[in-house]
C-alpha cells in the first residue's frame, strides 16, 4: 500500500505540472469503478479521480492470487499464460465478463478475480485493430503516458482493456473467489 500511495501521489504531482502544458484526458465512465461507487457510496469515493484512479478486475488462479495479495504483481510474468495484445503488461478490465475469462481454477473448481485500485494517470488510447505492442509499451516506459486503454469495445464490440507496465500503479485490494454455476 506504502509503494501504491507514493506512486498515486508522484502521477498527481506530475499531472498538476503536465495540466498547465496539456489538458489530461480524465476516463469517468469505467464500468466497475462506477458500479463500486453505487454499491459502496463513501467508501468508493476516496479515489483520485482526477489521477484516473479506477477500480479494474484482474483475473487469475486463486493460488496466483493469493501470490499477488502477499507478493504484489510481476511484470516480469506478463503475458506468460495469455496474450500481449498491447504489449507485455499487467492487464485489468472494467468487465467482471472480461477478468472472468482469464480466471483460472484450483484443484476444487474456485476461480479468483483481484479487484484492484489502479492510478491510470496519462492515459494512451487506442481503438487499433491491430495495435502495434512495442510502440504502447515504449509509449509508457520511456514516453509520457503511464497506461494504455485497449478499447475492443469500440473496434470488435467486446471489452475495454486497461494495460500498466510498473506493478506500482495497481494495488491488489480484494480477492474475489467463487466457483462458476452453469445451472
């Protein structure tokens, strides 16, 4: 949380000084930040909205969960069990649908989604097709933007994907566990 907290703060500081120069893209409409503000009133709005700080769904195996909760996230993992669309990164989605597609069951059938508060920042869209990765990832590393927003929603009708590349920006807050009911 102390490493989370330090990172929120720097991607204000550095959006107050990036505003004067450039008007920063604010994304309001995330769909699981905005269902967690209808459910949790108060409590959701201790987020830094003007960070584009959101609540985002992150799907994975109970085990890896419970490895993230205690160890954080490792990029250095990115992309090793599914695809890198836009790049090697920590991909998050807006869509509990989404997160649920990348959940992974345990020997017992259990599946786990990590909600997380992720501080977007600078935010580089794309609505590419055919994005190109390396181009996103350098975009953020070395250039001014601290995430990509994948937008399948608009260019295939699916989901929007939020991509970070430093384990700093995300902050794994509730571990989701359940078991899938097909009945």
């Amino acid at each position: 949380w102390i490493e989370y907290g330090c990172r929120r703060a720097e991607v204000l500081t550095r959006l107050q000084e990036a505003d004067r120069e450039h008007k920063i893209e604010l994304y309001s409409d995330v769909m699981s930040t905005l269902a967690y503000k209808e459910v949790a009133g108060l409590k959701a709005d201790r987020l830094a909205h003007e960070a584009n700080e959101w609540y985002l769904f992150h799907g994975t195996s109970p085990e890896n969960a419970r490895k993230i909760m205690k160890d954080d996230f490792r990029v250095s993992l990115a992309g090793a069990n599914t695809g890198t669309l836009y790049g090697r990164g920590l991909y998050f989605a807006e869509s509990i649908t989404k997160a649920d597609e990348y959940a992974k069951p345990d020997a017992n059938g259990n599946y786990a989604v990590l909600l997380c508060r992720v501080v977007g920042g600078i935010v580089k869209y794309t609505d590419e097709v055919e994005p190109d990765p390396e181009e996103l990832v350098q975009s953020c590393i070395t250039g001014r933007f601290n995430c990509v927003l994948g937008d399948r929603k608009k260019c295939r009708g699916t989901f929007r994907e939020f991509v970070l590349f430093d384990s700093e920006d995300v902050y794994p807050e509730y571990l989701i566990e359940y078991t899938r009911d097909y009945e």
